[in-house]
C-alpha cells in the first residue's frame, strides 16, 4: 500500500512509468485479482478506471453502488498499482434524459443528438451540469483520500465525436448571456461586429440566434464569438468538477485531449488541471487525421506519421504546466479509422519512447483487454478477449525494463513554434480557400523542422507574451497568427533571438475585421500585407530558388530600403523579407521550400542543422539524442543502423 503522493510533484529528471485502462464493471469479479497481478507484473504502474461507469454506479437515479468500485480499487492498489480515477460524465446513463429531456447537444441542423453512444450531453446546459458535478463530489468525497487514488480525470476526450458545438436551447440561451457579458450594450455588439452591413442591427441581446441554418454564411465576427463561447462553456464545465474534487482530494487532476482536435482552447482547460493527458493513436490518425497523400499513406501504414505524435507531444507539453502523460495509446488495430491495419513489429515499443523523450512521465495503453461485445469489439488490447497476450505485449513488457532505470532530462530544444487555438478558428471561419487549414500550416512548418533533425517547443502565445520566455529560444517561428494581442507584437518584436513571422500574422481584429493600418502593422517589421490570394492547388508559383508557394499568399509592400527579399517567387513577388532578426514569410510553401528556408534561418540564428534520413526524426534532452526510425527501411545514423521500428538512444 503506498501513501506516497509526492511521488507526483514534477521533478525533473523524469522517471518514465507505463499503465493501461481497464474497465472492471466489464468484467467478471474473479478475473479483477489476476488482472491485477498480471498489470503488476508486466512492469504498468498505472491504472485508469471508472471514466465510463456512471451506469453502473447509479443504475437508477439516487441510488448509489458503490461497493464493486470499492472493491475494485482495493484489488489494484493491493497489487501495488496506482490508480487513475476517471469523472463518468461522458456517458450519462438513460434514466438522466427523463429527468433533463433537454439536456442532448443539437446539430448544426437543430436536431437532437440522441442516447445509445457516449458523449451525448451538451456543455451549456446547467441542469446537466450540475449532475456532473453532483456525481464527481460524491466520487471525491468518498474516494479522495483513498490511498490507491493517485490522480483523477475528469470527464473523457472533450471534443471526441464532434461535441464541443451544440445548436441547443440550452446553447442559445448561454450564448445570449454570454454576449451579454462580453458586449454589455447591444449597439457595442452591433458596432464592433459591423452589423450595418446587410442590416443585420439587433435591438437587444435576446433577439441573437446561433450562427447555424443563416440562408448564407453568418457575420464572421457571430461565428468568432460563438467560438469563444463554446470553449468557455468547455472550460466551465471542466472547472466545476475539478473544484469539487479539489475540496476533497490532494491527488492531481487531468484531463485526456486528442489529436487534432481543436475546438477549445486547449490552454484555458489546462490552467485548471495539475497535469494534461492525451490520446495517440498514430495508425488511426495516418488514415483519419494527418491529411496525407495516399502514397504517403501506405509508405506509413504500419508505423504513423512520423510527426504527427511528435507534434501533439510538444503541444500538450507546452498548453499547461509542462506536465504531461500519454494516457491512451493504440496497443494493435483500432476500430474506428477508415482502415486499420495492424502496426509494424517494435512500433508499440517505439511509439511509447518517443513520447517519453518528449518529456511525458506516463504512457498508458488502451486498453488492458479488448472487449468482446459492444462498440469497439474490433479494438485490440494489451490482451486478446480470451486473456491470452496481443503482439503488443512483448513490447510492452521488453519496455518496462527499459526504463526501469531511465531518468529523462528536460528537451534542449532549438526553436519555438506558436500554436494558437484562436487562429485555427479565425481559419475555418475565413479560410479564403478550400484548401487552407491552420493546423496543416503549422503542421508544415514542425514537419520542415524537423526533417532538418531540430528539436521543437510548441508554445501558445500567452507564454511568449512574456519577454522573459521569447528570449529564452534563438529562433520563434509563428505562422498564420491571424489576430495578435498587442502585447505580443510587442514581446516579439524585441525577441532575442530571430523571429519569423506570417503568412497572415495580425491580418484581422479581433472581431475579425481587416485592420487599419493594414496588417500586419508591425514597426520592426518593413513590409505591409496590400492583398491575399489563395491558390488552386494545381496551380502552384514556382520560388526562384526552388520549391514552391502553395496554397495562400499575400502581396507585400516593402516599406523604405529596410528590408532583404532573400526569397522571391518566380513572378517577381517578395516571399521572404528580412530586417535583422526579423523576417516575415507571405506565403505558406511546399515542404522543399520549407525545409531550404528553415535552414537558411537556422543559420542566421547559429542554429545546427542536420537533415534527417526519410522517416528517421530525432528528439534532443540535456543528456540524450534520440533517433526513431518511422521508415520501412533501415536507415544508418551517426554509424549506427537502425531497423524500421527502432530506437536509438545515444
Ligand atoms: C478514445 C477514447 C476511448 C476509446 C478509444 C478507442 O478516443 O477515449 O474511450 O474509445 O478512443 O480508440
């Protein structure tokens, strides 16, 4: 039995630890022990439980059983696990909707989002809320002390199955008084979102509708708000629980993100947690979420992107504190890709390193034995139904060794890429192009870094609003900010180190209007943004020095003879300006290009590059170089060879 709880306080080094997810209301009592046992001795440290089972702890309303989850959470602990305790409100039972009928999140076209799945609630309605927070005071009342509970999650995946936008009754009426709250005077509201285009004035704050079945698009600052909205309303449900597990339990609290879901600000969620965990599935996103070539595709179908995990790696590293967990990773197939084959042998092993060297102090796997009935009978586990070990389980066990006596140092990171949850709305809302996707831009520029084997820092603008934390990086790259605080213009501007800015940085207020001064309004910066266009994507312009702008471009200015084009494209356009350490890009470029440009300004900025072998990356700590190998291939690095699905530590 451990009372330990200190053993959570975020200390650098890191000693990796490995858990799973396990579900002990699916599953006869007698097999809880040797699960149990078999974790322990597999070398997991962790086990999530209960983020499901609100069914099964009040199968009828106020009559509460707590006894099988008592008993389950004796038999891990007394096995020496650790426990993980998940909040149950992404599955409210059937008997809550007779109680709150209204409580279902609508679609776009208002139609209710029905019960016989998950996640069928919407986040404005209060009624619903406060069950929530009903049900995880009672979890923390009786289990906050309990000395198997090392750390809690509240709720499951905000975002999964498209869930953050609700077009509900309930919806409606929080937006109204949220509007209320932002705006105060409806003429305010009616001037700073331009609404005497198209005579789209209100009188009062009761006559706005949500921006959903307008005969054409809404006003473009509606939609912004109704954004914002949304993801408070994410934030204000996660809060009410975490506050109330808070007043009765000293373990921390977290929350599992995923990949590529963007629909709240990630950052405003996880000021309210202790640590953040998400969810890596990297052959389920290769074909559902990194928009990939089918060649692409195939060359990668065993192994994932060889970024895509990185990336969400170094941005949930960078949205809270800087403690994070993987708290799902795909173990086998998963059920729920348009494809799902299983992955390369070593992948699972490989996978769960790569996070580690990130910096993530746990890695989880979902789950601990693949479900026989229901909906994801077709996901693999650590175990096949019939108990007997998946191919991952080797792996896993070979793993747990490994890092037995592995302490990971922090990241000697060379560069820091932003990441803002803002401007990927500001995108979709305005995205000038079918083709044009905020996250795909950033995404293209972590992918040019690190194919010149750099390792990255992914941080949200608010950090580097502070001077302190701009010029702790040589080189800042902030792509596609579409509106940017003043205040980090400002931190930017005066960075230490050198700063690419655009394409689109500051392009829009933040009521998404264009401003004037035209953008992006900048006095380091010698260039002004005349016009944009977005391209076809067969009709790329060739650059003068190879490579190519794709996608989205802007017609500069160059103000005075302050500014160097160093690159042009071939109809004789500025693409990239340079004033000192601050450069602006007006295009968003090919991968060629991208990578040329990346180490033309690593060298500005004295950064070493070194470009990495076909889906070979590396990560650096104070005390390590990691190497992945992604490829189907060997590849050789630094004399060593390493196998498709290896990993190198040197
Ligand atoms: C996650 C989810 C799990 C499970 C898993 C299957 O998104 O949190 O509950 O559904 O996917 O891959």
């Amino acid at each position: 039995m451990s009372t330990d709880k200190s053993s959570h306080q975020f200390a650098l080094p890191i000693k990796p630890t490995l858990g799973t997810c396990y579900y002990p209301e699916q599953w006869p009592r007698e097999k809880w022990q040797e699960d149990a046992q078999q974790m322990a001795q597999l070398g997991l440290t962790w086990v999530r439980i209960a983020e499901f089972s609100w069914g099964v702890l009040e199968a009828k309303p106020g009559e509460l059983k707590w006894q099988w989850l008592d008993d389950a959470i004796e038999v891990l602990g007394q096995a020496g696990l650790k426990v993980v305790l998940g909040t149950p409100s992404a599955t409210p039972p059937r008997w809550m909707l007779d109680k709150w009928p209204d409580m279902l999140a609508c679609d776009e076209n208002g139609h209710a989002r029905k019960f016989g799945s998950r996640r069928h609630y919407c986040f404005s309605h209060l009624g619903y809320r406060e069950e929530s927070v009903r049900m995880a005071q009672l979890m923390a009342k009786r289990y906050g002390n309990n000395p198997y509970i090392h750390a809690w999650q509240v709720d499951n995946e905000y975002g999964c199955h498209d869930t953050i936008y609700s077009y509900s009754e309930a919806a409606k009426q929080g937006f109204r008084t949220w509007l209320q709250q932002q705006f105060r005077d409806i003429d305010a509201l009616n001037e700073a979102w331009g609404n005497v285009f198209w005579s789209m004035q209100y009188n009062s704050f009761e006559q706005i509708e949500l921006p959903n079945a307008t005969v054409t698009e809404a006003n473009p600052a509606h939609y912004m708000a109704y954004r914002r909205f949304s993801s408070d309303q994410v934030c204000d449900f996660n809060l009410a629980q975490v506050q109330v597990i808070k007043a009765h339990s000293k373990a921390p609290v977290s929350h599992n993100f995923m990949g590529r879901i963007t629909d709240f600000d990630h950052g405003a969620v996880a000021q309210d947690l202790d640590f953040v965990t998400w969810d890596s599935y990297p052959l389920g996103f290769l074909e559902d979420r990194v928009n990939a070539t089918t060649d692409h595709q195939c060359q990668y179908e065993r192994q994932g992107d060889p970024d895509f995990q990185a990336f969400h790696h170094d941005l949930y590293r960078g949205v809270g504190n800087g403690r994070w967990w993987v708290m799902e990773q795909q173990p086998g197939p998963v059920n729920w890709a348009p494809y799902n084959p299983a992955p390369l042998p070593g992948m699972v092993r490989l996978w769960s390193w790569e996070a580690i060297a990130h910096g993530a102090e746990a890695v989880c796997y979902f789950r601990w034995r693949q479900a026989p009935f229901a909906q994801e009978q077709m996901h693999s586990g650590l175990l096949r139904p019939d108990s007997s070990q998946a191919p991952c389980y080797e792996q896993v066990r070979q793993l747990a060794q490994e890092i037995e006596q592995f302490p990971v140092s922090k990241g000697k990171v060379d560069v820091a890429l932003v990441f803002d949850y803002h401007a990927q709305w500001a995108w979709e809302i305005q995205p000038h192009a079918a083709n044009t996707s905020y996250f795909d831009l950033v995404f293209d520029c972590y992918k040019a870094l690190r194919k010149q084997g750099l390792s990255v820092d992914i941080v949200p603008p608010s950090s580097l609003q502070l001077q302190t934390c701009c010029d702790q990086y040589e080189l800042i790259w902030a792509p596609g900010l579409m509106h940017m605080h003043s205040l980090l213009k400002q931190t930017l501007s005066q960075a230490k180190g050198h700063v690419v800015w655009g394409p689109r940085s500051a392009a829009k207020t933040q009521q998404m209007a264009i401003p004037v001064p035209l953008p992006p309004n900048v006095d380091a910066l010698p260039v002004t943004v005349l016009s944009c266009e977005s391209l076809r994507p067969d009709r790329p312009i060739a650059l003068d020095n190879g490579g190519y702008v794709v996608n989205y471009r802007e017609i500069l200015s160059i103000n005075g003879s302050l500014g160097d084009v160093i690159e042009h494209s071939e109809d004789g356009e500025p693409v990239l300006v340079q004033c000192g350490k601050q450069l602006y890009l007006s295009a968003w470029l090919d991968q060629s290009a991208w990578q040329r440009v990346v180490k033309n300004v690593c060298a500005m900025a004295n950064i070493t590059t070194q470009k990495m072998p076909e889906g070979v990356r590396r990560r650096n700590t104070q005390t390590h170089s990691f190497w992945f190998n992604y490829d189907n291939k060997p590849h050789q690095v630094d004399a060593h060879t390493i196998e498709p699905g290896g990993v190198l530590i040197q």
